[in-house]
C-alpha cells in the first residue's frame, strides 16, 4: 500500500486547510443567528415563501403529519429540496 495515501498518516488540518467553502453558502454572522425570530411552525403552509437562517430563501411545497410533528417539504435554491421538522426547524414567512 502506498503510504501517502493511508488515511492513518494524512493529517486532519491538512485537509481542513484544503477545502473551500461552496460558493452558494452564505457566511452567517453570529449576530444574525441570535437575531433570527422564526415564525409560528403551525402558520407555515405549502406554497408560502420561508427562510431558514442556514438555507436562506425556499418555498414550502408540502407540510404533512399532525401538530406536534409537522414536517415540511422545502425547496432551498442552492441547497435543493430539504425536509424539516418544524418544531426544531426555525423558519420565517417572508411571503
């Protein structure tokens, strides 16, 4: 085996030091997130414009299960489609 390529030897920082951030993530300022108010889970409906302070802008395309557990079917641009739960999900209607 060849002993560069033994993930035993390659060091953690290395490959941290490597990466890129992707171009569609937006930089969050911790000022942002503890700014961030989301709006009553039970309020969000399919078709309504969101955002959730990690994917930004989406639209709700389906909210299923009953009121304690509702689930959300979302469609972040950059991100793709994401299902949450809302009771953990933090999103703010914006439309």
């Amino acid at each position: 085996m060849d002993e560069r390529w033994d993930p035993r030897t390659v060091k953690k920082e290395t490959i941290a030091s490597r990466a890129k951030p992707a171009p569609h993530l937006k930089k969050i300022e911790s000022s942002e997130v503890d700014n961030f108010i989301s709006d009553d889970a039970a309020a969000i409906q399919a078709g309504m414009q969101v955002e959730h302070q990690r994917f930004g802008p989406g639209k709700v395309l389906l909210v299923e299960g009953n009121a304690s557990d509702l689930k959300a079917t979302v469609f972040f641009q950059g991100f793709g489609q994401k299902q949450l739960l809302l009771k953990y999900a933090k999103l703010k209607i914006i439309g």
